[in-house]
C-alpha cells in the first residue's frame, strides 16, 4: 500500500478531505495520549541529560585525575631538575674553594710576611730627625752686636758667627741626609704595598664570585622549596618553561631532521653502488634502507656519547654504570662515529665522483661536449667535509631530544587535561540540549493538539464556574445562615455553648 | 618470562619480514619499436633523442631494447640493443655509453624495408618485457602505425597487452591521409582498440617536446 494510497483510504479520489480527516484523527490521539506522551517525553529528556552529566562528571574527575598527576610529574621533575642545578652549583662553589681558597693559609702567610715588612719599614722611617736648631737668629743677633772698635772683641764675634754658621750647616746637611734616608725606606715600602693591593683585590674577586654563586644558589633554594611546598606560582612557572622548552626543543630538532636528510642525500647514491640501486625494501630502495640505517646509527652513536659524557640522562643504565666502564663506553662511541664519519666522507666523495659520471654520459647524451669546470674540486673538498662533519653534528641532537622528550610529557598532559575538560563541558551541553529539546518537543506536542486542548479548557472552567455558582447558592440559603450565626457567636462566646 | 620473550621476538621478526616483502617489482622496462619502412627512416633522428633521453631517465635494474620494425620483425634479429641495467650506477652508466653508441651505429646503416610488420614487433617486444618481469612495463612505437604486412604472415589474431602501456610516438599523417584524414583516426582507433581490449593502455604523443610524458601511466 503506498503513501497515496493510505492518505485517501477514508475518502477515496478527495486526497485533501482524507488528510484532513487523518489529521483530525492525529490530533484527537494525540490528546487523548497527551498525559503518557508527556510523561515519556520528559522521562526520556531526563534519562539523556542525566546519563549526560554523570558522563560529564566521571570525565571531569578522569581530568581532575590527571591534572593531579601532571601536577606531581611536574613538580617532581622542576625538582629533579633544581637538585640538578644546586648540585651543579655548589660543586662549582667546590672547586672554587678547594682550587681557590685551599691555599689560603699560604696566602694569609705572605699576606702577614708583606705587612711586617711594610710595618718595619714604616717604623724606622718614622724615626723623625730633629729640626735643626735656629742659628739664623742667633747668628743675625751676633752679627748685630758691635765691637766698639775692640779688635778683640769684634774677632771673637767674627769666630762665633762662623762657629755658628757651621754648626748650621752641619745640622742641616745631617737633617737632609736623615730625610733622604726616610724617604729612601717609604720607597721600598711601594712595591710591597702594590703587592698587597693586587693580593688583596684577587682575593676580593674571588669572594664576590663566591657571593654571586651563593645568590644563585639562594635563588634556587628559594625554588625548590616553593616546589616543596607545591605552590600555584611554582606550578605555573614550571608549566610555562615546560611549554618553553618543548616548542624550542621541537623546532632545534626540526632542523636537525633537516641536517639528517642533508646527510642522507650525501649518502644515499653512493650506497647505491655499495649495495645496489635496484633492490628494494618494501616501497624503498634497499641503497635509501642502507643510508638511513647508517644515520640513523650515528646518531644513536652520538646519543651515547652524550650519555657517557653526562650531558644528558636519557638513558638512566648508562648513568648509573661504573665511571671507568662509562669512560670505555664513551672512547668505544667516539671512535665508532669517528670511523662512521670517515666511511661517510669517503662516501661523499664517491658520490661527487658518481655525479661527475653521470653528468659526463648526460652530456655525452645530450650531444654535448663540454669541459670540466675548473673548481670542482672546491664542491669534492665541501662534500667531504660536510660528511665528516655532520655526524658530529647530528650528535648535539641529544640535547634537545631530552628537553624534548621531558617537556613532552607536560605539555602532552596539558591537552590531555585541555581536551577531557572540553569534552565534559560538550556533553554537558549535549545533556542541557536534550533537556531543552524535551521542552519544545512537549510545546510542539500542545501547539500541534492546541483546538481540542482549548475546547478542553474551555469546558473546565464552566465547570468551575458553575461549581462556584452551587457552592454561593448553598451558602447564601437560610439554613446555613443561621448556622453561621450561631458558629460565629460560639466562636466569640465559648462559655454560652457550654 | 623468557618464553614470552622468545613468542614476542619472533612475532617481531615475522611481521617485519612479511613487511619487507614486495611482490611487486618497481623496475621498468621499455621496448621502442623503430619503423624502418619507406620514407620514416628520415625520422630516425627523432627517435635517436628519445633513446637518449630515456638512457638519462633509466635507472639501475631497469631494462631497455630497441629493435626495427620491417617486413618481418617478431625476430632476435630485428633487436638492435637491449639491456638491463646494472645494479651499480657506475657500471649501469657504462652500458647506457655502449648501448648509445649501438643506437648511433644502427641510424647510420640503416636500411629502408619495403613492409611495415608492427604486430610481429609487438609480439616480440611483450615477448622481451615478459622475460624481464619489470613491474611497469612500456612499449613505445615510432611509427605512422600504418601496417604493411608480406604475403603469407599472419598477424590477425589478438595480441596480449596485459598492463602494457603503448605509446605511438610521432605518428606521422600520410599523404592519403591529408585526402581523408577518418583514414589516420581509423587507423589509431583500431590499435587503440587492439591494446586496451586485451587489458593493454594507449596513448599517442606526437608532441616530442613533452617527452617526459613517455614513462608516466596512461590516465
């Protein structure tokens, strides 16, 4: 039976008749069915917005869950890194002291040797010579006295002044000679006193570098402990360095894979003629497999050299070895890359000579004769250079695969954290929706069955009315009023009803 | 536990050789059919630099034949070169330089033959990428795709081009097809029949400036 069919079933060949009989027919099941359609509609509302928010609510604890590990891994790993750093610090202070401040007791000695020397020399050149006594005075006064002619008299004057003079003379000559003697002694004493300036400013250095030290060690404790202490501000500047480190580290090791796929292409065609340039691995030439294998080994050569040297902890097995095993480790690693990086130059330079053929047959192809260039050996030298370079190069990569790697974990659990909040707060509005979607279905429901939902009220209050009217009837009879009355008057009066 | 490890290993090992295998083979091989009838040899000049371009394009593993189209040409005789190329790149750069200097000594002697036998090139040319087992196989026509065949040959029954590409390179008008030229497009619409209803691709290029279309896969 077709659509068409059933819509004229109860007045065939009149389509527009039947519907309306249909509708009708709808509309009166529709109310009929009103109270358990309601019903329905809202259970089923309410059954999607709850099943909704406990969704919700089992994912926003799976987020407070993991936004509490984040938090711990954070935080223990900013302490790792800060006990790292203090270490590193305080063995600095270490050797500061112990190549520095270890020979300060011989220090002290010449500092003391210095002083005493400087001190005995300021003693005897404080011995100050006595001022020559005042003979132009004396000398002037004889020289004023007369002799009255006495030839005697003006003799002996004459020998005086000259005694006096000379015994001037003498006394000043003795002063000077005393002086120059002093000034002498104040003269070694400058050497000396330069010596200790320079001891002393060394020293001074020394403690200041020392203080600048115990600053940035204060600075660090004073992390650690907010660390310790688990603090939003702690968190938060741990989280940023975190995102800081990642994006950094991601885009150094961006272009380290640049520097892997430079290596590889200078690699690639020789190896071709190492191991064939037909056969192949899956989708790739067996020659790209071999190229890539040999990178991708000196750089796994290259990150245990790192590890060994202790630039890096990425692997905790080789930290933890035995220094002098770690050491062999480290030479065994060195000389593999450095014999990796001579195949690898010797390879770039067989490649040049591929080149070199191939350009030679294309030309001779092309119909082409031309020469040589002059300065190729310029790219040979280049080429083979670069291969001897690079996987030394490709080494640092392990510096920033670790801050990468570690980084990694906090930013990949801030989208984990990001991402589940998100979708909570999705069904959260996916529950709300299938709610409101409850409402206005019930709403469409009474709009579409509003006629015989009016005539319906339409009767209830009538019905009202006319309940009200019989109710005012029976009141208003005299009857009843007189019983009012006399309730009224019990209600006053209670001792008359008794 | 060890035993876990052992179970683990191996499953590791088994998946990845079974990874590595390739069932299909990435080598090409490439049959150019040289028509050597009539007046066409004045085009051979043409189909010199399309070898030689082709011997610049190769790679190691590859494989490549040229052999005259003449009265009879499903024959060893008709092949003037052929070759796979070495695994090496230097090695595989030195044959390119004799199989050059095989083509050159060829167009120098060459000889006009009174018939054109396509169909016998044909046959001998899936016959060569056959024993080759390349993965893309080619086989590329110069010609005017203007069959002559001798009295007595038989050439009128279905030819195999099973995922063969066949490219018609500088198919040339003739002067009777200047008069009508429903006789040069019958003429391609019946190998172009020929090759795709027995599972082959067709394609004509007769701009030999677009050479670099020759290997790729037909549309």
């Amino acid at each position: 039976m077709t659509f068409s069919e059933i819509m004229e079933i109860w007045w065939p060949g009149h389509a527009g008749a039947s519907a309306i009989i249909w509708l009708m027919i709808i509309i009166i099941t529709m109310w009929l069915a009103r109270t358990p359609a309601h019903r329905a509609i809202k259970s089923f509302s309410f059954i999607i917005r709850n099943a909704m928010r406990m969704t919700a609510h089992s994912i926003t604890s799976l987020e407070k869950h993991l936004e509490d590990r984040n938090r711990e891994v954070l935080l223990n790993n900013g302490l790792e890194e800060t006990e790292r750093y203090i270490e590193r610090e305080f063995q600095r202070v270490e050797d500061v002291v112990t190549r520095d401040l270890s020979g300060y007791p011989s220090l002290q000695r010449e500092l003391k040797d210095q002083i005493t020397k400087i001190d005995n020399d300021y003693r005897e050149s404080s011995e100050v010579p006595p001022m020559p006594q005042n003979y132009i005075e004396a000398i002037d006064s004889v020289s004023k006295i007369k002799g009255n002619g006495d030839p005697m008299v003006t003799r002996i004057l004459g020998e005086i002044q000259t005694t006096m003079k000379h015994n001037s003379e003498k006394e000043v000559a003795e002063y000077r000679r005393s002086s120059k003697e002093r000034h002498s002694l104040l003269k070694t004493m400058m050497p000396y006193w330069r010596n200790l300036s320079k001891t002393l400013s060394s020293v001074e250095k020394k403690i200041v570098g020392l203080e600048d030290r115990s600053k940035v060690i204060d600075a660090q404790i004073e992390k650690y402990e907010q660390i310790m202490a688990k603090t939003n501000l702690a968190e938060r500047v741990l989280s940023s360095s975190a995102m800081t480190q990642f994006f950094t580290s991601g885009l150094v090791l961006l272009i380290a894979l640049l520097g892997v796929y430079v290596n590889f292409q200078l690699i690639a065609l020789p190896m071709s003629e190492m191991v064939g340039g037909s056969s192949r691995l899956g989708p790739m030439r067996a020659s790209d497999v071999a190229a890539l294998v040999l990178v991708f080994f000196e750089i796994v050569l290259g990150l245990f050299l790192m590890e060994a040297l202790q630039i890096t902890k990425l692997f905790p097995v080789i930290s933890s070895l035995d220094d002098k095993l770690r050491k062999n480790m480290m030479w065994v690693a060195f000389i593999l890359l450095v014999i990796f990086a001579g195949i690898e130059s010797s390879l770039a330079y067989m490649r040049d000579l591929l080149a070199a053929d191939r350009e030679a047959l294309t030309q001779s192809l092309a119909g082409v004769i031309v020469e040589a260039p002059e300065f190729r050996w310029i790219t040979t030298v280049g080429q083979m250079t670069m291969g001897f370079i690079l996987p030394f190069a490709l080494m640092l990569i392990a510096i920033p695969l670790e801050s990468f790697v570690h980084a990694m974990r906090t930013v990949l659990g801030m989208v984990g954290v990001f991402l589940l909040r998100a979708l909570a707060f999705a069904i959260r509005q996916l529950g709300s929706l299938a709610s409101s979607i409850g409402h206005i279905i019930l709403n469409v429901y009474d709009l579409i069955i509003f006629i015989p939902l009016k005539i319906e009220s339409a009767f209830k209050v009538k019905n009202t009315e006319s309940a009200l009217e019989e109710k005012k009837e029976t009141i208003e009879s005299p009857a009843v009023k007189s019983q009012a009355v006399v309730n009224q008057d019990e209600q006053h009066n209670p001792s008359v009803s008794q | 536990m060890i035993k876990k490890i052992q179970i683990a290993v191996t499953v590791f090992l088994l998946t990845a050789l079974s990874g590595c295998s390739d069932p299909k083979s990435h080598a090409t091989s490439v049959m150019l059919l040289l028509d050597t009838s009539g007046t066409y040899t004045q085009e051979l000049n043409k189909a010199q630099s399309i070898i030689n371009y082709l011997l610049g394009t190769m790679n190691s593993g590859d494989s490549f034949a040229v052999a005259r189209i003449d009265s009879g040409s499903f024959s060893e005789k008709d092949i003037v070169a052929k070759m796979t190329f070495d695994d090496r790149p230097s090695a595989a750069n030195t044959q390119k330089r004799t199989f050059q200097a095989a083509i050159n000594k060829m167009v120098d002697e060459v000889k006009s033959s009174t018939y054109t036998d396509i169909s016998g090139g044909m046959l001998q040319a899936i016959e060569f990428l056959e024993e080759t087992g390349a993965g893309n196989r080619h086989i590329l026509v110069f010609s005017d795709m203007k069959e002559e065949i001798p009295k007595g040959h038989i050439r009128d029954f279905p030819i195999n081009f099973k995922d063969v590409t066949v490219t018609a390179l500088n198919v040339t008008k003739l002067r009777t097809d200047n008069v009508d030229p429903r006789e040069y497009m019958t003429r391609i619409e019946n190998w172009r029949n020929k090759v795709e209803s027995s599972g082959g691709y067709w394609r004509v290029l007769n701009d030999l400036d677009r050479v670099e279309k020759i290997l790729e896969p037909v549309d």
